[in-house]
C-alpha cells in the first residue's frame, strides 16, 4: 500500500464554524400520499436550527418520486424558506448504457433554480458510466449553464449508478467556478482525506461536503456536511456544530452518540436508512406516521425500541 501523503492529526481544524446541511426525509401518510405538513415543520425546524435544508435527496426518494412530486417538493421548500437557502438533488433517471443526458440534467438544474434551491448533482449511468475526461467535459457543460451547483460522489451501497472519481478528474472539478462543492459519500476517511488536502492546496473555499455516516466526526478535520443523518436530529447536528466552534469538549460525547445512531440506522442495507429515519422521527412526534415510499426497503419493527433506546440516551425521546 502506497504510504499516505497526509496526516490526518495534523488536519485537525479546531473552533472552526462547521456548514451543515440536512437530507431532509419525505414522509408518508397512511393513505400513500406525502405528508406535507410534516415535510413543512421539518424543513422549517432545520433551517431554524442554522442547518441548510436539502430536498429531493436520496432521503427524499428522488430516484422514486414522480416529477409532479419533485416539482411539489420543490414549492413546499420555496414557500415554507421564505427566501433562505436551500439546495435541490437533479437527478436524471437513466439505464446502463446510456448516454449523458445533458438535455435532462439541464430541466432538473432549471426547475431547481426557479424555485431558488442550488442543485446538487446526482450521478447517473450516462455521468459515470464514461472515461474521465468525458466525466469532466460533462460537468463543464453543467458549469456553463449553471449559476451555482453542488457535485456529489455516491458509493453504490446506496444507489447502483453511483460513483467515486479518481483525485484528476476531482481536481478538475474544483477548477469549475460554478462548482461551490462536493459531497463525498464513499463511507471511507481516506479518500476524503485526500480530497481535503487537494483542497487547502488548490482551492480553499471548496466546500467538500461530508456523507460519511459513518464518520460523522469527519467535520473535525475540514469537511462540512450534507448527510441523510442529520436529518433524525438537525437540533441535535446544530448543537454539536456549536460545541466544535466554541472548543467546548461536550462535541466529543454528542457526536459518539450521534455516530452510534448513524452505525445502528445505515447498516446494510444501507438504502433502508430511510425507514429508520421514518420510525426515528414517528417516535419523535415530528411525523403521523414512520411509512416510506412504497419501492423503499424497509427495517423490522423490531428495530423501533432500540432507536427509542438511543433517543432517550440523546434525550429527544420520552
């Protein structure tokens, strides 16, 4: 194994203001229909909270909703905000073998931005399914078109056109002005790290969004966040931000107990996370029910006293 070109403890950036955003979940109602009113508060409580909401996520089953959803989703952020910032998922629904869809990701980018969210880029067959120079040639034609966006980089344990770039062609990616960030969700450190020292040196106002939930404590070393796991407990993620930006140790326990959550709720299969956030917030009182898309894969009920167990432990749960 070739020797790291960092070091990680050397990384460590204390009391620094931590830019969080939450996958905020799509709930269900008995009925099959989303919950609106619930999606309301819970867009609401997380930008209250100082945490950036992000709609039409995987959390928000953007492979499986229709477009009418899509679009509604998009009217309920606009309309509940009032004007705050709140970022979108574009996602083009392809099939292995096909071709980039430029066309479709430009209608997601546009709808998005109507609607004054910042889109971030899913990927798809017809994005990663290309060389490397065409991945980049892609996303010019994005940042051409384009005010603002974020990209993102998916482990297929999550979705099965999901890809994570070689450090070149993310390089690349940081060259495009329009290009603000990235989420990085491989669920390994040490890419990450390599992409946050890829950062400091080539472009130090990137933002390199975290989606390792199961490295949540990766905030310490430089990265920001754009997690599906925030989304149990965005109270929770914006007190723990807080106690990083004050140097106050309380971080430490938090997050352990935060990081434990996240083990429990994205094991595999990673996907059915969605149900553990659904049964998470029901207990919470913050959802009518904890149903998820039909086509979502789902957790036993088994698993709903040990998330009360872990809520009583963050003491959000009675």
């Amino acid at each position: 194994m070739p020797e790291a070109t960092y070091d990680p403890v050397s990384m460590i950036k204390p009391r620094r203001k931590i830019t969080g955003i939450s996958a905020v979940l799509l709930p269900y109602l008995e009925s099959g229909e989303i919950d609106r009113d619930s999606l309301r508060s819970h867009v609401a409580r997380t930008a209250e909270v100082g945490i950036t909401p992000a709609v039409n996520m995987d959390t928000g089953y953007v492979n499986l909703i229709d477009e009418s959803t899509f679009i509604e989703v998009l009217n309920i952020a606009r309309d509940t905000l009032s004007g705050a910032p709140f970022v979108a998922g574009a996602f083009v629904s392809d099939q292995p073998g096909a071709g980039f869809d430029a066309a479709g990701y430009q209608r997601k980018i546009d709808l998005i931005q109507e609607y004054g969210g910042t889109p971030v880029i899913f990927q798809s067959y017809g994005l990663v399914d290309q060389a490397p120079a065409q991945i980049v040639e892609s996303y010019r034609t994005i940042a051409a078109n384009t005010d603002r966006f974020i990209a993102f980089e998916l482990t297929r344990d999550l979705l099965p056109f999901g890809a994570v770039y070689d450090l070149e062609t993310y390089a690349a990616l940081m060259e495009m002005l329009q290009c603000i960030g990235a989420k990085h969700s491989s669920f390994h450190r040490e890419p990450e790290w390599e992409r946050l020292q890829l950062r400091d040196q080539k472009r130090p106002d990137f933002k390199i969004f975290t989606g390792n939930d199961f490295g949540i404590d990766m905030v310490q070393y430089g990265s920001d966040y754009l997690l599906g796991l925030s989304t149990f407990a965005p109270d929770l993620f914006a007190k723990r931000d807080a106690y990083w930006a004050a140097g106050d140790p309380a971080f430490y326990e938090l997050n352990d107990q935060l990081q434990y959550l996240g083990y429990f709720t994205f094991r595999s299969p990673s996907a059915a996370y969605k149900h553990s956030a659904a049964q998470f917030l029901h207990l919470r009182g913050w959802t009518k029910t904890n149903l998820t898309h039909p086509q979502s894969p789902t957790r036993p009920d088994s698993d709903i006293e040990v998330l009360r167990e872990l809520g009583q432990r963050l003491k959000v749960i009675d």
